[in-house]
C-alpha cells in the first residue's frame, strides 16, 4: 500500500488538460512533474511524466516504487459514449428497467428534456428464465440452455462485455452465479460483470445500471490499465500499480480490471483525501475545497474535519453531486463515494455568446489538444486561460512550470473577438469571462454547503488545481467566504493526495429485519457473516489479511419509510451481550433526530443493510510540506518587479507585485501575483496574504 513497502512512491493524476506527477522518496524529498494529457493514449503522458520524474530523481528509478494512480478514463468512456459493445442479461420481464429508470423527471417544466440513451441497446438485453422470490427462494429453475443460445447470440453480435442483474439476486446469488460462469465458458475473453459482486444490495435498477456501467467501461480499463503496467515496465524498476477509487481508497490494478466502476471521480477524490490532510494539520475543522482543472471544477465539503460521503451518484448530468434529491439526467452509480460537486468550468472552457446575446462559459472545453487559444495549436476561440492571460493574472513564461511558452497575442485578438459581438474591449470581454466563470464554479460550492443546510460564510475556502488559486478569491468574496487557503504544489495537489490515501475496499450487504425481532446474538453472527465473506474476499483481490480492519455501518429506517439512515455500528463486542441491538437504535434515533429534528420511540426500526469498508493499516507518507514549499519556490523576483493586472472595470489595469510564496513571511497586501511552477496565487485588492507555519498562503479579505 501507498508508502508501507515501497522505498518510492508515485501518485499520478491524469485530467483533461494536464497530467500531474508527484514522486515522494523514502527521505521525504517530493518531485514533480506536469506535462500536457496526451488524449490519444493517456498512458503516454504517464510515460513521458514518469520520465521527467526519473530524470529529476534517477536513484528513484532504480528503486521498487508503487504508482498510485487516480484516472478520467472510466468517466470518459461513459460521458462519450465510447465504452465496450455491452450486453445485458436479466431476469424474464425486466428487460426494460434500463429504460424506466426511477420514473422521476430531474427538469419539471423542460417539456423537450429526453433522459439519457441505455449504454445497452434493447437487441442486446435478453430475457433468462428464472425467478426468485424476496427471501432467495427458487420460484422458476434457471434454464441453462436459453443461456448458452443467448451466448451463441453475444458471439456473433461480437459483444465485448456482459453484464448480469438478476431479480433478487441479492438475496440468494447462486443463479446470477450460475450465469456467469456460463458465460465465461462460452465467451472465453469476454469480461462479465454480475452485479452481486459488485453490490449485493436490494434496488434492481440500482443494481442493474451499476453493472451495465461497470461492464461498459471494464474492456476500456482494463486495456488503459495493461498501457500503464507496461509503461511501467518499460521504465525500469521494480513496479506495483495502485488506483484510486471514488470512495477515497486505492486498490490494486487487479481488483480494478473487474470492479472499474470504481475508478469513476477517482481523481476528484484524491484531492479531497488530500484536502482533509491540510485541514488537520492547520487545525481548521470546516473547509469547502474548490479543485479547479482544465475542464471542470469540483468542490467538497470537509466538516468537524470529516470527509462526507454518498450512496450513489450520477455522471454525465449538467451538474454532477451525489446528494441532489432530483435525479435522472445521468447514469446511475450505486457505490459509495466521497461527496462531491462537479460543474464544467476549467481553464480550457470555452466563452461564447449565445443565441440571446448573453455570455457563457462552458461547460464544452478544448482541453489539452488543441488546448486555449493562447497555446497556438490552431484553436482561435477565447477560454477561461485565455482571459486570465489577457487580465495579466498568468504570466506567459511561466506557465505550468516553463513546460509551455503561451503567447499572449493570440490570447489577446481571441478576446478581442469575443468582445466585439458583447461591445467591449479585450480586457473588458475578459474579466466578464472570468466573472461568469466563477459564476458556474459558485454552483459547485453551493451544492455542497447551501443546499444542505450549511452557511459558506461559516467556512474557508480550500483552493488547488491548476487554475484553482486563480479564481479562489474573488469567487470567495462573491459567496461571503472571508478566509482562503492556498496549500503548498497546488496544480498537482490530486496527485500529492494519492500519496496519502489509503488501501481499502467496501463491501454492501442487503439484511432486512425488524429490531424488535432481532436478537442481539442474531445481529453479532450477520456481522460475523459479512466479515468473513469480505475475508474471503479480499484475499482474493490481493490485500494482505493480517493488515486489514474493519468499518461497519447500517442502514436503518422507521418501518414504513423509504429513506434509509446510516450509522456507525457500535464496537459489538465491548457492548453488554443484551445491548447490541438496543445500542443500535439508539444511534439511529440519535442521528435521525440529529438530521430531521424528529424522533418515534415507539414506532418500530428496519435493518436493511451493512456497509463493511475494509482498510489496510500501512504507516503514512513522511511529508514535509512546508520543507516543500520552500524547495518549489524558484529563483526571487526583482523587489519593484510588477505586472499590470486587471481586476475592474472602473479601476482597469493596475500594477500587481509579483512575489514567490517564501515572501509572504511578511505578509503583503494586494493587488499582488504569488507565481509558483504550477499556478498563480491571486491576491486581489482588499485582500491580505500570510504564509502559515505548514507552508499554506492564507488570504482574508479586508473588512
């Protein structure tokens, strides 16, 4: 696991725009690395990272290292539409449950909204003829034979990968079982994906669609994941892949090539592991982190110094968040995940004026290739980097650590064009994009505070990504945020949080049973059950049995509700053998009240499920943050060196200080430019700027 055998370890973040590369050696020293994705193999710009890694760091090389590595490639696959030609085997009837989804209309009054296409078409959903009732009883027989015609059917369509969801599969798998290993007899190569491997739990369309996704993107990621082995490989070394998941723990390639669904938001989810990190060590409880790319810009809620988290969310809706109550503008993903909000707003978002004549931006992006206007690879239309050149907020020469040169001329006439058709100048058009770019990114930030229940004034704002330190300010101040916080190797900060994650797996188990009927022996032998199911295995994906505790949840609700809520199980071995199950509704009662103000002592509690979260113990990461801060500080500006920055349109162009971040030692007021290799601090005017005792900059807005 990440930083417990390896003398090396690797964390490599792929986004849209840039490829980022933190290497942190057994002596804690950090090298980085961020080079251009390369979209027509991504593996190729791990390589070409890896490479510069080594070449800063060649005893790296010759060491056994671990690469943890957090990937777009399975949320591409799906909101692209490219993934595997996917079948669908079901149960007799339930062919269509793709089609009818949750039957909930996310746009009320869109009278031409149309719910997204099945990533499987109906000719490839067939029918088995089989059934089981609720409890896992064999209602029908499983007819072998329809399965191996249908497996007849799959070869000559040249189906690529299977997925199997069978009606109360949770509750006895043995025919969803029989399926697949049928179909791995019949299909030899092609991947099969049963749902009760990848979530054992009641809610067929939940189910169902979290197969079909995992199916859809397995040929994808399992191809990608073979590219990087290789390139790994390839570059000498003994080498150990890892990847993240979207719940905020790495598992090895292995368990990834058949669980892929995982990987999706994996990237966005090592920021945020890396985000709760800072804010135990500045000893700030409540945070909103706001990690802005090339292509989007997510935020995450860290509360009472907690990471939150989701059941489920949904990927390819305008805007991305497990917890919104109006779904079904994506495709839904039944597996736990950190909680975040994902709108397209990056620094290649395209601004344009639509049809009425208003400026947008995004959420289209040119991304890496052929990237903003300002990179000169043949694209003329302004973008959010564009008009932070023109604003003076990016120096050309410096961008992304010299790995680029920008030319600020064409930045400049994209913007000039943009400003004719909204009857401004350049520098005008340009900060009007940057306004409406923060605008969009202002939805993520309160899709995770406002809309459940949470002032943002009360919280600071955490800010990283390459585009992140930019826009953190004057986003804050528009949202009544007083406090910012810019950590130390902000554009590659995703990959400084693979380091830092740990090694786990989840695993989702259906029990349905009253309280009043449960005993307290009853609810200790599930438990027992669960855990040596999970023992099993983990065993078999390859984690070492002997360094792995366990989490438990449960999901409890009061009999006759269809909203569940998760608690924490109590340590059942140090609780009185008659109190288990009474400490449990204890908890749920507790935290129902605690959520919605409301308690029912005498209406009877359901358990409906466990949730067990494995996590192998493993020491943590010798890190010198602050130590690194000053190492990537570069060489002292000029003491009168400064740059015209535009940051009004009464005031215009006003002359900004260009610092490195080891000056705030003293603390500045702005206008003022903190250029480090992988981004630009904006410190706008009204806004002080301090560098704290673990290297972060910290800007408060004046009163």
């Amino acid at each position: 696991m990440p930083g417990s055998e390896s003398a090396v370890v690797i964390g490599v973040d792929i986004g849209g725009t840039f490829t980022d590369l933190c290497l942190l050696g057994a002596d804690g020293r950090v090298v980085t690395a961020k080079l251009p994705s390369t979209p027509g193999d991504y593996s190729e710009g791990v390589a070409q990272a890896l490479a510069a890694a080594f070449a800063a760091a060649p005893d790296a090389a010759r060491q056994q290292h671990e690469l943890v590595h957090g990937s777009t490639i399975a949320t591409n696959a799906v909101l692209e539409l490219r993934g595997a030609k996917t079948a669908l085997l079901t149960t007799a009837g339930f062919r269509d449950v793709l089609e009818l989804r949750r039957l909930r209309m996310p746009q009320l009054y869109n009278l031409q909204w149309e719910k997204p296409a099945p990533l499987v078409p109906r000719s490839l959903r067939l029918e088995v003829h089989e059934r089981l009732d609720a409890r896992g009883e064999v209602i029908v027989p499983l007819d072998e034979e329809g399965v191996r015609r249908h497996a007849d059917l799959l070869r000559e369509q040249g189906v690529e990968s299977v997925a199997v969801c069978l009606l109360h599969a949770y509750a006895n798998p043995e025919h969803e079982q029989r399926v697949g290993a049928l179909l791995r007899e019949l299909l030899p190569g092609v991947p099969v994906s049963l749902s009760t491997e990848i979530i054992r739990e009641a809610g067929e369309f939940e189910r169902t669609s979290t197969a079909v996704i995992n199916a859809y993107v397995q040929p994808v990621v399992g191809r990608y994941l073979t590219a990087i082995e290789e390139r790994l490989t390839s570059s000498g070394g003994d080498s150990r892949l890892l990847v993240m998941q979207s719940n905020g723990a790495v598992m090895p390639a292995g368990a990834a090539r058949q669980r892929p669904c995982y990987l999706i938001e994996s990237g966005p989810a090592a920021g945020v592991i890396a985000a709760q990190a800072v804010a135990r060590a500045i000893d700030c409880h409540n945070l909103v982190t706001l990690d802005m790319g090339g292509t989007t810009a997510k935020a995450a809620l860290i509360e009472d110094g907690e990471m939150t988290f989701v059941d489920e969310y949904e990927i390819g809706a305008g805007l991305t968040i497990g917890s919104r109550l109006m779904k079904g503008d994506g495709y839904l993903l039944r597996i736990p995940a950190i909680d975040l909000a994902e709108v397209g707003a990056g620094g290649g978002s395209l601004a344009y004026v639509d049809a009425g004549g208003a400026l947008q931006v995004g959420p289209r992006s040119v991304g890496a290739d052929p990237g903003p206007a300002c990179y000169g690879r043949g694209n003329s239309e302004a973008t959010i980097t564009d008009a932070n050149v023109v604003l003076g907020y990016i120096g050309p020469e410096r961008f992304a650590g010299g790995a680029l040169q920008l030319d600020p001329a064409l930045a400049q006439r994209a913007l000039e064009r943009l400003g004719r058709q909204l009857g401004m100048d350049a520098a005008a058009a340009a900060y009007a994009v940057h306004v409406v770019g923060n605008t969009r990114m202002s939805r993520a930030i309160r899709a995770v505070s406002t809309e459940r229940g949470h002032d943002a004034r009360d919280f600071t704002l955490l800010a990283f990504g390459g585009s992140g330190p930019l826009h953190a300010a004057q986003l804050a101040r528009s949202l009544g945020i007083r406090r910012v916080v810019v950590p130390p190797l902000p554009g590659v900060f995703s990959a400084l949080g693979l380091l830092c994650a740990p090694a786990g797996y989840q695993f989702v188990h259906t029990f349905r049973a009253r309280l009043d009927r449960l005993s307290d022996a009853g609810l200790a032998a599930a438990v027992d059950d669960l855990t040596a199911q999970a023992r099993l295995e983990l065993r078999r994906l390859g984690y070492p049995a002997d360094a792995v505790e366990f989490g438990y949840e449960a999901d409890l609700r009061y009999v006759g509700q269809q909203f569940r809520v998760r608690v924490t199980l109590p340590d059942l071995a140090a609780i009185h053998p008659d109190g288990a199950v009474a400490a449990v509704r204890q908890r749920f009662e507790d935290e129902h009240e605690r959520r919605y103000h409301h308690r029912a002592p005498q209406a009877p509690v359901e358990l409906v499920g466990f949730h067990l979260a494995a996590r192998v113990r493993a020491p943590a990461p010798l890190l010198d943050l602050a130590g690194v801060a000053a190492d990537m500080s570069g060489p002292a500006a000029p003491s009168a060196a400064t740059r015209p920055a535009y940051f009004s349109r009464e005031e215009g162009f006003v002359a900004a200080r260009l610092l490195r971040r080891q000056d705030l030692h003293t603390p500045v007021t702005g206008p003022a430019l903190v250029e480090e290799p992988d981004t630009t601090i904006v410190i706008p005017p009204g806004w002080n700027a301090r560098l704290d005792e673990q290297g972060n900059v910290v800007m408060t807005v004046e009163e």
